[in-house]
C-alpha cells in the first residue's frame, strides 16, 4: 500500500515526496526527529515528544517548523489516512536548505524542513520479543557529546545494532568510561534485589520519554529507583534488566555479552512495568 506521508504543509503519496538534495538534513545531519507511537488509533504521550521536540530545535537554534497544535492534527490526519491502528509516526526536522553547501547555517528566515510518515505495526503491544526478551552485547559509546539532543546522526547506533546481529544478540549497549550510557535506540536498565537502577539525566544519554513515564509509574507502584551509573559488570550479575523506548515501550533483557540474567527469561519487575505501562499510556492516549 502507498502511504499518505506528510512533507512540508502537503499530503503525498510517499512516491511523489521530494526534498530538495541540498536539505541540510542530508548533507549534514542538521536535523533532529521523534518517534510517537499508535496504539488502539491513538497517540502515546504526543505531549512528552512535542516538548522533547521544542528543546532539540532550541538547543540547535532550529525554527519551529509549525505549532503544537498543528503538530497534532498532521499526527492524527496521518493515522486516520493510513489506517494506523498500531504502528509509528515519524517526524523529522531539518534546518532546511538555501540551494547549496555551506558549512555556515543558512540565513535565518531559511524555512525548515518537517517530514512526517507512519509505519504500520500490527502488533506492537503485543510483541513476541517482549516475551522472549532481548539478548545484548556491549560496544564502545564513542557518539558525540551531546546525545540528550535527538539528531539524526544514527549511524554509529545503526552499525551497533549490525555487530550485535553479527554477534547473535538483537541490540547493543553502549559504555563511557567502563560505564553503561544506553541502547543504540533505547534507555537501560538493570535490576538488584528488587532495585531499578539507571543512569542519571546528562548531555550523556537521550532523555527518554518513556524513561519518565516508566520511572514515574514504578515509583506510583512503590517501586525503588536509583539513578546511578552502572558498570556492564554489574549488568551481567544483576537480577535483571530491561530497556524503554517509545517504539518497544519496556523490552525485558535476558542476556547480556552471553551472560544469562536470571533464568533467562523476562524479570518480573520489567514484565510488571511493560503491563503498567501499556494500561495506563493506553488511558491516556490521544
Ligand atoms: N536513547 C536513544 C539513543 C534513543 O534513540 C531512544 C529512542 N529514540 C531512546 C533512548 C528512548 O527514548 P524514547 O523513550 O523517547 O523513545
């Protein structure tokens, strides 16, 4: 099926979507983006992306490409065209393009450039991988340092989750300084009698939004939170783990560079989470 996708104030279909290809996006990663997810028709905490999203433009000097909103109404209009009922919507900003390259930003009225499309995935709630749980192998973090901003610069994450793929694993865990940061595209987690431990909010990782919700739920559930760097060597002796994203919501983790964690299957606090999460993102879906 063709999409309907959205680029710069027009509905296409995704076969008649153009940029220009001195966009700034393309030439320099001058872009930043968010994931919302869909589910049941509806949007998980659009209000948490679309906040997210006005800091990385503001921490980039970027202009906002449109209002809130009407952020809101292309996400709709998009899931109601495309008949998402679960899936994804993707958004990008660029700082657009003045018709060539040049490392000095482009004067400031320079519109920007704003894409959104879905990806249709019918049974993302209910994913077989969460039932599995996630085998990861660990990898140097050596991304730039200011990963709290969500750019596009994605490809040392994309060849993370190549070496775990050649490694057998689904995903990688990245380490600063002998100390676990994230996932190529998610936050991390462990377990320790009964303790959730993370690594603190930095320039250092992405500042999840589905680690707020996640943390402000456990802690709803009288859960005990530690916000702390954690070694990879504590990973791999921990109860269990478990990773958030937007797109996989909690995704337990089984094993860590070939150390089985547990029994080997989902924990129960990451598998309670994942429950929680979904009720009540699914309450309060838009
Ligand atoms: N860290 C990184 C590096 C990511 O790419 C993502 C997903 N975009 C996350 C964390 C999770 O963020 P969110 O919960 O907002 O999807």
């Amino acid at each position: 099926m063709t999409r309907t996708v959205y680029v710069n104030g027009e509905y296409l279909p995704e076969t008649e979507a153009t940029i220009s290809i001195f966009d700034r996006g393309f030439l320099m990663a001058d872009a930043v983006y968010e994931v919302t997810s869909v589910l049941g028709g509806k949007l998980i905490d659009f209000e948490g992306h679309a906040v997210r999203l006005k800091r990385s433009l503001d921490e980039l000097d970027m202009a906002e490409p449109c209002t809130k909103d009407e952020l809101l109404d292309i996400h709709r209009k998009l899931v109601e065209v495309n008949d998402i009922d679960e899936g994804l919507i993707y958004l990008q900003v660029t700082r657009g393009s003045d018709g060539d390259r040049d490392f000095v930003f482009p004067s400031a009225d320079t519109k920007p450039t704003i894409v959104l499309f879905t990806q249709n995935k019918p049974g993302l709630a209910d994913s077989p991988a969460a039932q599995k749980g996630a085998k990861v192998i660990s990898i140097e973090d050596i991304r730039w340092g200011r990963r709290d901003i969500k750019t596009v610069q994605l490809l040392y994450p994309s060849m993370g989750k190549m070496m775990a793929k050649a490694a057998g694993a689904d995903d990688a865990w990245m380490i600063e300084d002998g100390y676990v940061t994230e996932g190529t595209s998610n936050n991390a987690y462990i377990v320790k009698y009964g303790k959730i431990i993370t690594r603190p909010l930095s320039n250092d990782i992405l500042h999840g939004i589905t680690r707020k919700a996640v943390l402000r739920l456990a802690e709803e559930a009288q859960m005990e939170i530690e916000e702390r760097l954690f070694t990879i060597d504590e990973a791999k002796d921990a109860d269990e783990a478990f990773t958030t994203s937007a797109s996989a919501f909690v995704m337990p983790v089984v094993e860590i560079d070939g150390a089985q964690l547990g029994n080997g299957t989902p924990g129960t606090i990451a598998k309670r989470l994942r429950e929680i999460y979904l009720d009540e993102s699914l309450k309060a879906a838009i």
